[in-house]
C-alpha cells in the first residue's frame, strides 16, 4: 500500500515538475516574437516600403547608423511613412515616433497585441497593462 501510494506520488510529481519546466522555460515562438519586438530598439531613416507577397506594402527597410534592417511595424506606421522619413523605437516600449519630412511627429503603437498574448504567462507581467490601444482591435 505503502509503495503505492510512494508510486502515485512520484507520478504525480513528476508531471507537476514536467508542467512547471515547461511553463517557465519555453516561450511559445509568437509571444517571443512580441517580446522581440517591444524589446528592440533602433532609430534609422525609412529607405523602402515593400511587400513579401503581391500585396500593398507591409514591412519597411530602416538605415541606422550602424545597420539596415527590415521590419513589419504595425500597418498604420507603414501607411504613414514615406521614403525619407524617420523612424525611432524607445526600447521595451510598444510604440514608435515616426517623424515626417516636415517635422510633424506621430506617436503609434508598434505591434499588435492580442489579449492572449497579454495574458499568457510568458508575457512580461510588468507590460500587461501597458499599450491598451494595441489590442483595442481584440475586443
């Protein structure tokens, strides 16, 4: 009785710790991307607006002072930007300044953030009730 009870235990144990590993080590690929995202941090010129397939343009080619990298923001930032235009990303903020040839600054969220994404438990706890207007879109 004694063994079987030790068995059931052990069993028991072992998916608890099997979960617990799980949980706190992998990072689903989509809410890591996300992390990615929010956490990076560049300010370049806007040097292209393209499109991966035959579609309007959603990603935008950036120059930084060291670096040329391609990125796809939120759709409105690349609605918005036009070649020439600036484009800075305050790391570990889901927001980015996209500065117009003349001067005029717009403040837009970054990425998109679905209420599943903000409440997973890989998601930084200290960001889930920041950016509320990225998931307004969620509701």
């Amino acid at each position: 009785m004694k063994k079987a009870l030790l068995s059931i235990l052990v069993i028991v144990l072992f998916f608890l710790l099997v979960d617990f590993i799980k949980a706190n080590v992998s990072v689903p690929r989509g809410i890591q991307i996300k992390i990615d995202e929010i956490s990076s941090e560049y300010h370049g010129v806007i040097s292209d607006k393209f499109a991966v397939r035959n579609t309007n343009p959603t990603h935008l080619k950036i120059i930084t002072e060291t670096d040329v990298i391609e990125i796809s923001p939120n759709q409105k930032i690349v609605e918005l930007a036009e070649i020439g235009d600036s484009l800075i990303k305050p790391a570990n903020e889901n927001f980015a300044y996209l500065k117009k040839q003349n001067g005029q600054l717009h403040k837009i969220f970054y990425t998109k953030l679905s209420q599943k994404t903000r409440n997973h438990k890989s998601f930084p706890k200290e960001w889930t009730e920041n950016w509320m207007e990225s998931s307004e879109w969620d509701k």
